[in-house]
C-alpha cells in the first residue's frame, strides 16, 4: 500500500486531531503498511493491534496515537485504494468498439487485477463492511467505485445511442454489474483455479464479457494474446 497524494499526505493527523510530521507519518505509514499485511495473509478476524504492533517494533500506545481503532486504520487504507481504483477510470477514455477494442478491454483486465491483488486484503473488508450497513465504508466505497461505474455507464448509453446495444439495457446498472463481476470472481481466483480455470482463463473471459457487454462489437475469431 505505498504513495498517498499530496493532499492526503499533507493532512495526516494523529488521532486526536493534531497535525503530525514527517517522523510520526513515517511511523503511521509503518502502522498502515503493517495492518494491510495482516489483512491479506490473516483476515480482519485475527487482526489484533499488538500483532500490528510488535512487527514493526513498537507498541500499542502508538497505534492508538494515530487511530481511533483497527477500523479506523482500515478505513484509511481503504481511501488510499480508493485513489488507485479511480486512477483506473482512464482505461474507457478509448473507443472500445473500435478494431482493437478487445485489446483495450484486456488491458484494462490486466490493470484492475494488478490493482485487485495488491490491495484484496482491504478491498475485502472494505466491501463485506460496506455491505454490513457501515456508512464510513460504504461512503469510501462509492467514492472509488462510482466513477468506474458512471463510467462504463456511458461507453454503454453511447452504444445504444448508436444501435449496437439493446434499450432494454440499464446504462448504470450494466456498469454496476460489471464491476461487480471483476470483484467477485477476482476474490475467488483461487478457487476458480482449483476448478480448473487459469489466470490467461479468467483474464480473457473478464476482458470478452466486458468488451460484448459494454461496446457489443464483431469479436475476431483469433483468441485473445496470452499476457501475463
């Protein structure tokens, strides 16, 4: 979980309110970097903050300095993601139904999985949390999830404005569902592997089913090229 924006870093504050500096950021990074460790190879059920704590050698007076509690520290890494799943936005700038729409499609796969595996940890408790009724995750989910969203939204609204896609679609609803398809079937790549379904398997079929849904183009008959 590495890089903040400036404005975020510039903001950092201890639990109390108070600015901190560089020192303190540095030791809440640690904190932050730490938590996000425990989350992936753990899970919120076994986190504990002297856990946190005694890995990067200090104590839990210090990581209550800096957060409220495990959620609050949680909900920061959740921000930070955040920052990185919008980033992502730039990936439907193109015209998905042109003659390379389907490599477009691909490599926006290629992205979101790189995204998805460097923060699953946090985006799985940030989801199950937001699902949970919890307003504070639900509101950082929207923030990184709606303009993807409003995005894909509009590549399928331009689709239909242009007689490739069917009215009885739902612009904003087809979008929702495609970002629910990545997030569910990326939590479950182990699994779907364990089934027989490899990574080149799950990427290619994310990147058609995506390309079909939101540009409805004339698919080549040549597969898709294997990328790692």
């Amino acid at each position: 979980m590495e890089g903040m924006s400036t404005k975020m870093a510039s903001e950092q504050q201890a639990a109390d309110g108070r600015v901190i500096g560089a020192r303190a950021r540095a030791t809440r990074r640690r904190l932050l970097d730490e938590t996000a460790r425990f989350l992936d190879s753990n899970g919120v059920l076994e986190l504990k903050v002297v856990d946190i704590t005694r890995a990067i050698g200090t104590s839990p007076a210090t990581f209550y300095q800096y957060f409220n509690d495990v959620d609050d520290a949680i909900l920061m890494l959740a921000e930070e993601a955040g920052e990185d799943e919008r980033a992502l936005v730039e990936y439907f700038s193109s015209d998905w139904h042109a003659e390379d729409g389907l490599e477009s499609a691909l490599d926006f796969v290629d992205a979101y999985r790189r995204y998805w595996n460097a923060n699953r940890g946090v985006l799985r408790i940030r989801n199950l949390k937001a699902e949970e009724g919890d307003r504070r995750f639900r509101a950082v989910r929207r923030r990184a999830s709606v303009p993807m969203v409003e995005a894909m939204a509009a590549m399928v609204r331009n689709g239909i404005e242009a007689g490739r896609l069917s009215r009885s679609l739902d612009p904003f609803a087809t979008g929702a569902a495609m970002l629910a398809m990545l997030e569910r079937l990326l939590s479950y790549q182990v699994g779907l592997g364990r089934a027989g379904s490899s990574v080149s398997d799950l990427r290619s079929t994310l990147a058609t089913v995506l390309h079909q849904t939101l540009a409805a183009p004339h698919l080549p008959s040549a597969g898709l090229p294997d990328r790692a």
